[in-house]
C-alpha cells in the first residue's frame, strides 16, 4: 500500500533576515563580537532567558544560541580567587 503525503514543504535559496533591530545606529549583528550588546526584545529570567534584537538567544548560565543555530558555550568566570571584597 502506497500512500502520499498530502503535506508539502517548501524550500528557497534565499534566507531571511533574522535581525529584527530597527535601532539607529543598528545594534550588532549575531556574527560580531559584541553581539551582546544589542537590545533586549524579550526577557524571561523565570525561564533562563532573553532574547536580542539580533536574533541571538542568551542563557544565564552565559550560553548564546545563535540564529544560524550555532551554539557558544558558557564564558562566565571560573575562579573566584579576584574576587574583591569591601572591608
């Protein structure tokens, strides 16, 4: 028994812009070092996260998810031997 799906999808070439920064100056795109610095358009910190106008999803723990998909690890501090405190 053969069947067919009645369910199509489609694919293009072209890949949308995931930016959704309307800033003036824009703010920096998920491929630049300082892609942090963009602007908050959501924040859950009941849930871990927020999202940036560049499309780049950061975690607490200091984990970014990429809009390509690409993953960048934690980057937070590990030792805790500088940390300064008031006397």
């Amino acid at each position: 028994m053969t069947t067919a799906s009645s369910r199509t999808t489609a694919t293009t070439s072209q890949r949308k812009n995931s930016s959704m920064c309307q800033h003036q100056p824009t703010c920096p795109s998920a491929d630049s070092a300082d892609r942090e610095a963009a602007h908050l358009v959501a924040h859950h910190p009941e849930q871990g996260w927020s999202l940036l106008c560049n499309g780049v999803l950061c975690f607490e723990d200091t984990g970014e998810l990429l809009p390509d998909g690409k993953i960048i690890a934690p980057h937070r501090p590990l030792e805790t031997g500088h940390v300064v405190t008031a006397a």
